[in-house]
C-alpha cells in the first residue's frame, strides 16, 4: 500500500501531521484541536487535496479505499455555499450528517426522514450554469457521478423534476391517526402468573399500602410518584394556535410527555382540564399532587399561568414549573452566556433590550438580573415599562418597573434599541428592523424568539450586522429550544427528592447547559447544544440536583 507524502501535503500554518500506524492513514490536525471532530474532510491520497483555508482537518484514507461508496464516512465540506432558489438532495444519507454539515446564512438545513436538503432561502441563480428558477426542481447528488464545484462548494449532478415534499401538517395528521396518539402504559413488572397477580395486586399489594400509611413519604419508595409528573393545561394558549379548548390541546401535551419521556426518561401524563377559573386549576393540581412527583403546567395563558404557578408553588412539596415561562429564560441565559464569550463582553455590562413583557418575558427578564445584568429595557404592547405608568399595569408589569429602565426613561423601541448590546423577542413578529439593529453597539447579539415568524428575519439580521443570532425555529443556528431545559430539570428535581424549584436551580440548569460548549468549540453559529445532544439532559439533572441539595429543599 502506497502512503502519502506528509511532506506534500498543502496545509496550512498551525498544523500538525500525525501518523497512525495501526490503521495505515494520515492525520492532519490543527494545533488547537486534537481529534477529529466537526470540520473533518476525508481525501482520497489519489483525488486532488484541497487546499483550502476554511478546512481545520484533513483525513487522508489509503489509496484503495474510494470516498464515494454507500458504505463510506461522512464526507463534507465547511462552510458550504449554495445559489439561490435551489435544492441540494444528498440521496446517500451516508455520504451527509446534520451533526457536521454546515451552510451560511443564507440556507437552511431540512431533515427529510433521512434525507438531507440543503434549501436556499430565496431568490434565483444557477447551479454548475444550469438556471434554477422553478419551484420543486431539485439537484440530485447520483454517488456514481459526484461533482465538486469550486465556487459553489456543493456535490449536485442531475437535475430532475420530483415531487415536494409531503405537507408536514398532513405527515403529523397522519402519524397522530395510525398511532392514536404518542403514549402508552407500559407494565414494569411481570404479571403471567397467579403468583404474578398476587405479587402486583390482591392480596401482596396490601403491605405496600400498610407501609405508606404509616409514612407517606414512602410513597416515593413504593410506587411511580418518584418519576413521575403531570403536564396540566386548560387549552387557552396553545402554541401558535391561542384558545382551542383541552380536547384540541391534548396532542401538544400528549407531545410533551413524549419529549419529557425521550429526553429525561420521566414518566409524564397529559391532563387537560375544562376549566379555565384559576382557582378551580389550582385546586385540581392540589388534588392530584398526592399521585405526581410533580406538576408541568403547560400553555395556560398569562397572567393567571403566574398566579396559579406560585400558589402552588406555596402550598404544594413537590416541584411545580411553568415551562412556557421558564424554560425559555433558562435557554436563553445559556446561550447568552456563551455568547458574551465570543464578543469579549460582561454580562454585568450589557445593555438589553426584550421585546414582549408577558409570562415568558417576565421571567427571562427576572433571569437576566440573576446573571447580573444591570440594564435592561422591557417592551410591552403598549410601549417601554415605566415607573410613572405603574397604575396601568397588571402585577407582572408592576414587578418589572423595579428591575427595568433604571432611569425611568419614556423610549421607543428604536432609541432603546440604539444602546443595547442584545435584543430578545418574546413578541410578535417583524417589530424591529435591519435599521434597528445596524444601530446597536459594536457586535451586537439577537434573539428573535417569535414562532414561526421572528421579531425579524435571519438573513435580515444578519445582513444588518448582528454577530451572533439565536432563534425560536430549528431552520436556523442556535434554536432557543425548551427542550434543552425541562426534561433535565425534572429529572434532577426528582432525582434530589426536591420539594420545589427555586430561581437557584433554573440557574443551574442554564450553566449546565451553557458548560457544554467548550471555549474551543463556541463559534457565531454555535452558542447552544443541539436538541438531540445526549449529554444535556444528564448534564442539567446534576446541576440541578447539586443545587437542590446545597439549598436544602429536599425531603
């Protein structure tokens, strides 16, 4: 077998060549990093080697081993760069990974069932000459004849014409129907035998009873209320889709107890209640408290979400957690802790500006102080929250003029915006503008939350000179997704026997998941971990769980 030359190899400066004599390959490493990890690209010794500035590492494979078999490792390139107005297929799935492809800006990266799309946002252009112009005409990457395109850096061969993509609102109808719902009950123990049957029920299951009745806490011991909890909603908020009552809302709760199940291996049951009077909620939560290890409450509209949370928060041992409220707030704080690393500020000196003061703005906004930043401007349908407005408010509004607008300021938006170093939308969208922020201070950080249109758009952001943006949608970098919080949360609570969560641990449940990302790692496109990073979960149930302990809210 033949090897390369290390001494030909165009690299660049800062690189190291590393041999591994087991497998017969090179490694080309770059000085700050040493493995292989995102930004690899695997070069046949016998194809031309790139070089190119963007690439950190090179793989280099013996010369009998093709990069293009079904069979082979990824194979990609950074900082990919595609035309307007076309789709790229990659049809060897093997050949492409969400994980390790990355596209500028100006696309966005689709996960068809395996399948993945790189989709130009707008506008139209030309792929190896060919004119791109029509809705639904599709590149295809046929493996038998992969083509590289210097400036467009994209494999694409044959154009045809194929069918779109199913509608995913018609997909989702159709998986709901077949499955009849996400959940099922599942038994734990085995129960084949009269033996069996005597052991789970009638007559064995009378010592467990004895036993909790002379301790209640062992209750924990002996039935499922240690991982368990009870996502609650009255239907009056759901997602995008407002007021559609409990029987319309139980899908989205049957799908957080799916995601709290998958992500956090909680136990969750969707409970959806025909009342919308907060005390009636609360008394409900109340009731069936003796049969969770905890209460979810979930798209209840604000502000009575508020004031049943803390109610039951005060006459309830078990957690109880708003997760429309909070669960952005512990997100974001993440991603914003990372950051300010990247453009060498202090949260301490942030100017910020957040845009929407309902449920989850209030407590993004109450977050922001826990991190220590000093100023911060909050916006309401109505204009600036001010001190000399405190008897129009509602009681979260009123909270908010003793943390916000320390000098009682009456600004608009676009003059707040002006002296802000980081912009978060919890609002409606398209409310501020490329003007807006072009007038922040120097690298400005966005977070335009608004589902599924944002306060303003990505590529507007961007091209208005924002360095890092981070969005509600998972189209795009850095999506401010709950899921990264709730799951964890719970487990830690749970696991700690924790008859509360405090603002303590929300906050150390955003350090976890902001310590994710090492320092090496954190670039403008990579502030927060995936959804589907394995080690978050585990990661917020340990801070979380430490920190219950070192409060001393446990059992």
């Amino acid at each position: 077998m033949n090897k390369v030359d290390k001494n030909k190899l165009p690299i660049k400066a800062g690189c190291q060549i590393k041999e591994d004599s087991s497998s017969s390959m090179i490694y080309v490493y770059h000085s700050d990093n040493e493995s292989i990890s995102r930004g690899d690209v695997y070069i046949n010794p016998n194809q031309t080697i790139l070089n190119d500035p963007n690439i950190s590492y090179y793989r280099l494979l013996s010369e009998n081993t093709s990069i293009f078999p079904q069979d082979t490792q990824k194979f990609f390139f950074k900082n990919t760069k595609l035309n307007h107005g076309s789709r790229t297929r990659y049809i060897n799935s093997a050949i492409m990974s969400l994980d390790y492809f990355y596209v500028t800006g100006e696309c966005v990266l689709e996960d068809e069932t395996g399948t993945y799309w790189i989709t130009l946002i707008e506008g139209e252009g030309t792929i190896n000459d060919i004119p791109v112009t029509q809705e639904g005409v599709i590149f295809t990457c046929d493996h038998e004849e992969l083509v590289y395109d210097g400036t467009m850096r994209c494999m694409v061969a044959h154009l045809y014409e194929e069918e779109k993509m199913n509608n995913v609102y018609e997909e989702s109808l159709a998986l709901h129907a077949k499955a009849e719902g996400k959940l099922s009950v599942e038994l734990k123990v085995p129960l084949e035998t009269r033996d069996d049957l005597s052991l789970a029920y009638t007559p064995g299951v009378a010592q467990p009873c004895r036993e909790i009745a002379k301790n209640t806490n062992d209750v924990y011991k002996y039935t499922w209320k240690s991982n368990s909890v009870a996502v609650v909603s009255d239907g009056s908020a759901v997602l995008g889709l407002g007021e559609i009552g409990p029987e319309a809302g139980l899908p989205v709760m049957e799908g957080k107890c799916v995601l709290f199940k998958k992500f956090g291996g909680v136990d969750a049951v969707p409970l959806c209640i025909d009342t919308k009077d907060p005390d009636e909620i609360i008394k409900f939560c109340q009731q069936i408290a003796p049969t969770f290890g905890g209460i979810n409450l979930e798209d209840i509209s604000a502000p009575r979400c508020v004031t049943i949370e803390r109610e039951l928060k005060k006459t309830l041992n078990i957690p109880v957690f708003h997760d429309d409220q909070h669960g952005t707030a512990i997100v974001l704080a993440a991603a914003l802790m990372n950051a300010v690393k990247l453009v060498n500020k202090k949260l301490e000196d942030l100017t910020v500006v957040i845009s929407g003061v309902g449920a989850a703005g209030s407590s993004i906004i109450h977050m922001m102080k826990d991190l220590g930043v000093k100023e911060i401007y909050g916006f309401g349908s109505k204009g600036i929250i001010l001190k000399d407005d405190y008897d129009k408010y509602d009681f979260l509004k009123k909270e908010l003029t003793a943390i916000t607008n320390s000098k009682n300021e009456r600004l608009t938006l676009s003059e707040a915006m002006s002296r802000s170093d980081v912009f978060i939308g919890v609002s409606v969208p398209g409310i501020i503008n490329k003007e807006m922020v072009s007038s922040m201070k120097k690298d400005p950080i966005v977070f335009p939350m608004a589902n599924p249109e944002p306060e303003i758009r990505y590529e507007d952001a961007k091209e208005a000179g924002a360095a890092i943006i981070g969005t509600g949608r998972s189209d795009y970098p850095n999506q401010i997704n709950n899921v990264l919080a709730f799951p964890g949360l719970f487990r830690g609570a749970l696991d700690a026997g924790a008859t509360k969560i405090t603002e303590g641990m929300k906050l150390a449940a955003a350090k976890g998941i902001a310590s994710l990302i090492s320092e090496e790692e954190l670039r403008p496109d990579y502030i927060i971990p995936d959804v589907f990073d394995e080690r978050v979960a585990k990661v917020v149930a340990e801070a979380v769980m430490k920190q219950a302990h070192e409060e001393g809210v446990i059992r």
